[in-house]
C-alpha cells in the first residue's frame, strides 16, 4: 500500500498528463476532456490540494471543483436560475 502523499502526487502526474493531452489540437478533444476531468476528480477525491490540482491542470480551483462535482454526480440536475418578479 502507497503512502498519502505518494498516491497524491501519482495523482497530480496523471492530472498534468491529462492536461496535456487536453490542450493538444486533435480529433479526439471530447475524449481528452473526459480523461483530464476524471483525473481532476481522482486527484480531489485522493485528497489533493485543489489549489495544486488545479494548477497541474491549467484550471481555475472553482473549473476544478465543477469538474469533480461533475464526475462523481454525473446524473445532477443544475438548477435554472431563480426568476425574480419584476416590480
């Protein structure tokens, strides 16, 4: 068995690899978005510093959050925005 930290920059790696392979101009960018947002999500669910998750992957720490939101709740509906009545 790894020790914490070890698991957490394996993690960082993966979500840096992941990075890479999302901003590189190819056919296949639907697929690279989705291994970068799983390994954003691994690497949050690991217990990864946001703010290091989100610097491997070239994001912002609350595009890191969506992102891991995203993954582990996949079905989540977004709530539309609350109409106001206008007086």
């Amino acid at each position: 068995m790894r020790a914490a930290g070890a698991v957490t920059a394996e993690d960082i790696r993966a979500v840096q690899e992941a990075a890479m392979q999302s901003t590189a101009l190819d056919f296949e960018h639907e697929h690279s978005a989705t291994e970068l947002q799983t390994a954003v999500a691994r690497a949050v669910n690991h217990g990864a510093p946001i703010k290091d998750v989100a610097s491997a992957a070239h994001m912002t720490a609350l595009e890191v959050l969506d992102a891991a939101d995203h993954f582990t709740y996949p079905g989540a509906a977004v709530l539309p925005e609350a109409s106001v009545p206008v007086q």
